[in-house]
C-alpha cells in the first residue's frame, strides 16, 4: 500500500510537473510573441523616424541649394550693375577726355579698355567672370600657380609690415 501512495503521489508530483512546464513554456511563447511584436513596433517607428529624419535633411539641403542660387543670382545681378557703371564712366572719360595729340590718343585708349571692361563685367557677370578664370587655370596651370605664389607672398610681405 506504501507503494502505491507512492506511485500515485509520484504521478501526481509528475503531472503538475507537466502542467508546471506547460504553463511554463505557454508564458516563453507569449512573451516571445510580446517580445517579437514590441521588436516590430520598435522597427517600425525606427523606420519612421529614420525616414522623417532623410526628409528633414532632404528640406534642408533644397532650401540650401535654394538660398546659393538667389545668392549667386544677386552677386550676379550685382556685378552686371557695377559693370554698368565702369562701362558709363569710360564713356565719360571717352567724352570728356582730350581728343588731340598724344594726350588725346593715350585717354581715348583708356576710356575704350574701361568701356571694354565694364561692358564684359555686365555681360559675364560673376558666373561667366569664374568660368573663364576657371578656363584661364585649366589651359596654363603652371603661371596660374606662379602668379598665386606671387601674390601670396606680396600679400605676406604686406600684413608683415
């Protein structure tokens, strides 16, 4: 009779055992599940918040681009007026200068290369005026180089003193 007490009590031990290991792996599996969907929810406002982030940045490199293009369009609006104005100025001097002799020659000479800066100024604007330094570079680097040499140590030589 002891031994079967015991072998009851022992299935009885053994069923709440699996029950306990049930109930167990149920609570595994669901907080896997909690686990896993909480990991998905995390994932995508991640997404989100990752694809607010590329639109904030995306904005702000537009209103960037933006804002250097009106700049560039004002420096060159800018420019074409102060060609404007050096071009009217050798129009004075052409005017006003001398017209005979050696005088009249040299300040009708001068007046037509201010005339001729200040009409390539207004036309080229500032755009045109860096493309064609740009062209001036490409096609003879070596004097481009010499005369950035020459000018740095001018410019040296002057904030020195």
């Amino acid at each position: 009779m002891a031994s079967a007490t015991f072998h009851q009590t022992k299935d009885k031990g053994m069923e709440a055992l699996d029950k306990v290991k049930d109930a167990g792996a149920t609570a595994v599996d669901k907080a896997k599940e909690a686990g896993a969907e909480t990991f998905g929810k995390v994932k995508e406002s991640s997404a989100e918040v990752l694809d607010k982030a590329r639109d904030a940045a995306g904005a702000v490199g537009n209103m960037a681009t933006e804002t250097a293009t009106a700049v560039g369009r004002k420096a060159d609006d800018l420019t074409a007026a102060a060609g404007h104005q050096v071009r009217e100025f050798g129009e004075t001097i052409g005017r006003r200068g001398s017209h005979e002799g050696m005088a009249g020659q040299a300040s009708q000479v001068v007046a037509d290369a201010i005339k001729g800066g200040g009409q390539y100024i207004e036309e080229a604007k500032l755009s045109g005026m860096a493309r064609d330094v740009e062209g001036v570079i490409r096609n003879h680097p070596i004097p481009a180089l010499l005369v950035c040499f020459g000018v740095g140590y001018c410019l040296g030589r002057a904030l020195k003193d």
